[in-house]
C-alpha cells in the first residue's frame, strides 16, 4: 500500500541467543509476519491534469488485476492527498508483493505507462517492506488512507515496535475484524533514498465515518492504559512526526 501505504518493518538479529527467549523477544517474534514488499510512486500533478493522470491510472488496473492473478502482486492500488502539503506529491500509486522480484517485474510489465508528457511537480519513489499488517482481500473504489510517520529515538527501535505490538496492533486488527479498517501496516524503507529509522503505518478505511472511529480507538487506548501515551512518546522524537491524509482512487488486494 502508501509511504507507506503500504508495508514493513524489519528486525535484524546480530547474535544467537543459545538460552530460552524471554517474554520480550517472544512478544516481538509473535508479531512478525512473512516479509511483504511494497513500491510507492509519488507525483506531484498540475491540478489541470488531474483528470487525465487519473485515467491514464485506470488504463493500468487491467496489467496489475493480471499480476494479481498470476501470483506476482498481492495486492495494487492509488490515491490521491486529501490534505495537500507545500513542495509534495498530489497522488500516489503502490503495488506490494511477497518478493523483490515481483516488484521489479512489476515494474517491466508498467515500463512506459505513466504520462510523460505531463509537467509534473515532483516525483519520486519508495520501496518498503513489512512483517506487520493486517486486512481483508477485496477491491474498493473509494475509501481514506491515513499515513503516520514516527521515528524513534537512538537506541529505542525495538521498545518503540514491542509498544506497537502490544498495544497499537491488537487495536487494528479488531478494526479490521469489525470492518471499521480495511488494512493496515507498519512500514521501513528497503531502499533508503533518505536517513534511515523512520517507520510508517499506513492504514486504509472505507469511508470518512471510519476515520472518527480510527481516532476513536487511538483515545479509547490512551484512556484505557494511560501509561502507553507516555511510554510511546518517549521513544520517538515526537518533533519528527508526521500525519497525511490520503482518498483512495482504487485498491485491490487478494
């Protein structure tokens, strides 16, 4: 999905630990998932082409579907910001697969599809993976994406992600399980374009009256365990934090 929307969060192991793991490390381990893969293009569109690069979006969807159906993507989609920032993208594009490969055949299959003859503002991508996410199969056209950048403090990674396991997961996947979140993931950078550390959970809803219910369940945690905000806070450099705001054009997943 998007910058993440899309996916991953990896945890690398310097040592064999010979004894039996702890409660902590078996707290991190249960949350791990098979490593997912997710390619993010950004661009930044004049808004007298809007209509045009979205067509040109849709003309795609019949290679990905097939993609799809063949097993190299899991899962495609785009979207355009909703809350639109200084000097960034108006709309993001993302296909997500089990491999590296997939993504870069991927992205032969695509070769060419994009508008070239559109000024575009900026542009830009991103490949990410994860081993934390959750959400149900399904296409839909319509729907928000919210993306949250955190990135924690020197030394504090593997608090910050033991924290989100414990507390922010569980969270999202009864939303997921209620219909309230269509998905969601905790995404790293593969590839680091830029400094390296920040982490991205991506999640998407169905609709704008599921947006109240996310935040809802954010203030619902904080006053259910009121120590979690303060412990959270401060493993991250709450000053590095970031929100976006996204509307879906479409999505698919299997």
């Amino acid at each position: 999905m998007i910058k993440s929307m899309l996916c991953a969060f990896l945890l690398s192991v310097s040592m064999l630990i010979v004894s039996a793991p702890n409660a902590h490390a078996q707290q991190a381990e249960a949350s791990k998932q098979p490593r997912i893969y997710t390619y993010v293009s950004f661009f930044g569109v004049p808004r007298a082409d809007w209509a045009r690069f979205e067509a040109g979006e849709v003309q795609q969807r019949k290679t990905f579907d097939g993609l799809v159906a063949d097993g190299t993507l899991l899962g495609y989609g785009d979207a355009a910001m909703e809350v639109h920032e200084v000097n960034s993208p108006t709309h993001v594009s993302w296909f997500t697969s089990s491999s590296v490969s997939g993504l870069m055949k991927t992205l032969a299959a695509i070769h060419g599809a994009v508008a070239s003859d559109i000024a575009y503002t900026m542009h830009a991508d991103s490949i990410t993976m994860s081993t934390m996410y959750g959400g149900k199969p399904g296409s839909a056209d319509g729907g928000f994406i919210v993306v949250q950048n955190w990135t924690p403090k020197p030394g504090r990674s593997e608090e910050f992600y033991d924290l989100f396991a414990k507390y922010r997961k569980p969270s999202l996947d009864a939303g997921v399980a209620n219909g309230a979140i269509s998905g969601y993931s905790l995404d790293e950078d593969l590839i680091h374009s830029e400094a390296p550390g920040t982490y991205t959970l991506v999640v998407t809803v169905p609709n704008a009256a599921a947006l109240d219910k996310f935040y809802a369940e954010i203030d619902a945690l904080h006053t259910q365990h009121p120590l979690f905000g303060v412990a959270y806070d401060a493993t991250v450099d709450t000053s590095a934090h970031r929100d976006h705001l996204l509307r879906v054009l479409h999505s698919s997943s299997k």
